[in-house]
C-alpha cells in the first residue's frame, strides 16, 4: 500500500487512526480507551476493536473488574479483552490483515498474537504504552512499529521504533 497526499485526502493510515482514536470511545474498560483498524494489502478496513470485557459480563463502567486498580503496564487482573485481540476476532478475514493501526503500542500479551498474524506487516500507534515488551516482540517477528507524531495531524513523520 503505497500512497501520496497528492490529492489533499487523507492516507489510509490517518483514516484508521482517526477510525480507531473513535472507536476507543466505545471502551468499556476504565483503566484505558483503547481502539484498533486493521487493514488489507488495498488498505480497506478487515476489522475494528476496542477495549472491553467478555460478552455476558458486566461492564467495567458499571462494575469495575479486580483490575481496576493495578498499576499502569499491569494487566494481570483485567478483565478486559484488548482492542487488538477484538479487532483481530471481529475481523471479516484476520488473514488479509496487513497494517493494524491501534491508539497505543500493544501490550506484551496482545503483540504475541499479532506477531502470529502471517500477512501482518506494520502497526501503528500513537502513544508508546507503559510495557514496551510489545514493541520487542513485534520488532523480532520481524514486524515494523511505527509511532505516528503527533496524533491528529495529518502529514506528520512515522517514526520506526521496531
């Protein structure tokens, strides 16, 4: 996917940041608002998620979960499941996915299930999360990460941190 602002429109990748800066919105967790796009080879959107609990339980806005209180970059109590994982599951066709553009770099646990994303190419975010392991992770699955500067701002530089 290889595209210009020659048009004055916006790229596929500040579309989808914007798609899942507003999809975060939907979050039910009250630790983070966190969203993700994923994207196919022609840079359609496959997928979209955001933070929340498993079906059939209550919500954390409602009934916090014993997450609710750990410290930032701890999720061993949370309850909920990330924006990453949603997306990936809400997806018309997880194997198309390319490019996952996501509000922060993924957590340790979420990255291990995009590194096996065979298609996956690049993730972006625009906010490093707390536990750097992701980026680690993707970047020896040989995944690209890149930080979008600043958020919503088209035209910004990526900066490659993986």
């Amino acid at each position: 996917m290889n595209e210009s602002k020659q048009d004055g429109r916006p790229t596929s990748i500040e579309t989808a940041q914007e798609l899942a800066h507003t999809v975060a919105k939907r979050s039910t967790c009250i630790r983070r608002q966190a969203g993700a796009v994923a994207l196919d080879d022609l840079g359609r959107i496959v997928g979209m998620g955001f933070n929340g609990v498993p079906r059939r339980h209550s919500h954390c806005t409602t009934a916090p979960c014993a997450g609710a209180e750990d410290s930032s970059g701890n999720t061993e109590n949370c309850m909920a499941v990330h924006a990453e994982v949603n997306c990936i599951i809400n997806s018309s066709h997880p194997q198309r996915i390319q490019i996952m553009v996501v509000t922060a770099s993924p957590c340790f646990k979420c990255a291990l299930v995009m590194a096996n994303l065979v298609w996956l190419e690049a993730v972006y975010f625009s906010e490093v999360y707390s536990d750097e392991r992701g980026i680690r992770v993707l970047d020896r699955a040989a995944k690209k990460a890149y930080l979008i500067i600043p958020h919503g701002l088209p035209g910004y530089p990526l900066k490659r941190i993986a």
